[in-house]
C-alpha cells in the first residue's frame, strides 16, 4: 500500500531582525483539509446553538473545539488517541479555570501550573505547536466564569462535547482517505524528559512567567487579567530568545490590528448566524495563514479568542474593550520577553 509522504512545516522564521517578524515561509502548500475541518468543527456548534436560541452553548463547545488545532501528519491510531487526550487536557484546564477563578492567588497559581505541566508534556511528547498555548487560553477563560461548581458542569459538559466534534471531525478523513499515513516514531518518555535540563526549565519558566504575570495584571487592575497570561505565554513558545523576540513583535502586532477587526465585529452586533460564519472564517484564516507567518495569524486569533470570551456579556463596551486588550497584551508579551531574557543572560554567564 503506498504511504502518504509526511512534510514537516517550519512554523518560525530563521531570519533574523525585522525581516523576521514580517518574513512570509514558503511552505509546499496550504493546508487546505486541516483548515476546512477546523472551521466546521468551531463554527457548527455556534450554528446548532443559533438554531435552538442558545449562543452560549456554541462559544462553550469552542472550547474543546480547539483539539481540531492539533491535527497533524501521524497515522490514524496516533491521532485518535492524541485528540482524545487533548480533549481531557483542554476541559480539565477549562474546569480548572473556573474552580479556581475566586481570587488573585488563586487564579495565578492555577494558570502557573497549568502552564507548566502543558509545557511539559507538549515538550516531552514532542507535539508541533500550539503545542501547550490553548491549555493556557481556555484556563484564562474559565477563571473569567464567575459560577458555582454546581453550575459549571453544564459548560464543562458542553465543552466535553464540542471536543467530541472536533474528534469526529479529525478523523473523519480516515473514511475517504485509503492511503494510509506513516506512522511517526517520537521518542518521548517521562524519565527523558524529566532528565532533559531544557525542557524542565522551560516548563519552569514558562509556569512562573504566567503566575508572575497574573499577579501583575492583577496588581494593576486589569478586567480581564488572563489575557495578560496568555499573550505571555504565546511568546514564551519560542526555543530562543531571537524567536521568543520575534514572537513579542508578532503577538503585539496582530493583536494590535486583530482586536479592532473584533471590535468592529462585536459593533455591529452581528446576529447568531452571522456570528457562526465569522467563527468559522477566523478559524480557516487562521490554520491557512499560522504556517506562512504568525503575526498574520495573530490578526486572526485575536478577535477569535475575543468573540468566544466576550460574545453575550452584558459588561462590553467596544471602546474600553479595545483599549485593555492592547495594553494587557503589550504587558503579556513585555513579561515573556523581560523573562526569557533574564534566563538567557544566567545561563550565559553560567
């Protein structure tokens, strides 16, 4: 039977300075399959809540809709049993959000943690990015629900289910595709990882940056201090400290465009189908466009990110939305930064 050849995608750029940042890679092509099945798989939730006049339903089922994110080139069995972890993974970091949510150090602390272990086990398994980001992205979400645990376990179990869909979805292709994908040999154990010195202190960082940067974004009375988390810990995905410098320029950037888009969006007051078709064509945009470059993804990202967490709060104001946004990321990304460097600068001089 003939195998499907496995092409890896470089998703950083290895130019230096701002040619870099703004550096478009030359990939073999779009990924076309992956794209389609991730905008269906965030986008139909929105669409079956539309039809039954529950929104929230659909931005709740986004959350486990964000395993679609790590489909790769591996073989069925590997994917399917990946997609299911990531599942677990993403509703225990989402539930975690929520129990924890009550207070400041709480709050930190949770986000710390599970910046650390996502960190870790995405390094040890070796899984291609977002690797541990969304863990950290649907955790800042949860603390922003302010309910009682009886009451979290709807959204815990819509969640549960949108992350069903996306499975689904991912290996739907098994179906129509007769040819059958290489199985990739990784090795990944826990004693290897535990004795490999780069990925336990990157995992460190990274669980200490984000705590850190709670704080801070608590410290200044931030609204909604986990976004200050999660662009800290979109640039601390970086190896090195040119990518990680790379990635602050980016985030920043297209944060900076990506947040008036949701703005804009959010303005209009869009109905709930209109709603749904934007989901979907976020999340395409994103999955053609992350591979190319990631400042232009970012564009895209944001204002996704904005409309499952901000649609149907009553507390919105557009204006003030897009003011916090810009400045918790510019703190998010200045912590990764300022973080990344001090570390650089020890092992230097060690």
């Amino acid at each position: 039977m003939k195998k499907k050849k496995i092409i890896k995608i470089r998703t950083t750029s290895k130019h230096k300075g701002w040619r870099g940042v703004f550096h478009i890679n030359r990939t073999p092509k779009y990924p076309w399959k992956k794209a389609i099945s991730a905008a269906i798989t965030m986008g139909l939730p929105f669409l079956i809540g539309a039809l039954f006049g529950h929104i929230e339903w659909g931005l709740l089922a986004g959350i486990g809709g964000f395993t679609s994110l790590y489909v790769h080139n591996e073989s069925y069995k590997q994917r399917a049993i990946k997609l299911i972890i990531v599942n677990i993974g993403l509703v225990v970091s989402f539930a975690l959000g929520i129990i924890c949510g009550f207070s400041f150090l709480s709050t930190s602390l949770i986000l710390g943690i599970i910046s650390f272990l996502s960190t870790f086990i995405c390094s040890a398994y070796k899984v291609p990015p977002p690797s541990g980001y969304f863990f950290v992205l649907v955790c800042g979400i949860g603390t922003g629900l302010q309910m009682t645990l009886t009451a979290a376990l709807l959204p815990i179990g819509i969640a549960l289910m949108g992350g069903c869909l996306a499975w689904l979805i991912g290996m739907s292709e098994w179906f129509f595709d007769i040819k059958e994908i290489t199985q990739t040999t990784r090795n990944h154990t826990w004693k290897a990882a535990l004795n490999d010195s780069s990925i336990l202190l990157a995992s460190i960082r990274n669980g200490a940056a984000i705590f850190v940067a709670t704080l801070i974004a608590f410290a200044l009375g931030f609204h909604r201090p986990y976004w200050v988390s999660i662009s800290c810990a979109s640039v601390l995905q970086g190896a090195t400290i040119s990518i990680i410098l790379h990635r602050s320029f980016q985030r920043s950037i297209g944060t900076a465009v990506g947040v008036f888009i949701a703005g804009g969006i959010l303005a209009l007051q869009p109905s709930y189908w209109l709603l749904g078709l934007c989901v979907m064509t976020l999340q395409f945009l994103v999955e053609m466009i992350i591979v190319r470059n990631y400042a232009f993804a970012v564009v895209f990202i944001t204002p996704l990110a904005l409309l499952i967490a901000e649609t149907g709060r009553s507390d919105t104001v557009i204006p003030a939305l897009i003011e916090a946004r810009l400045l918790e990321t510019l703190l998010g990304c200045a912590i990764g930064l300022a973080t990344a460097y001090l570390i650089w600068k020890r092992s230097e001089k060690s």
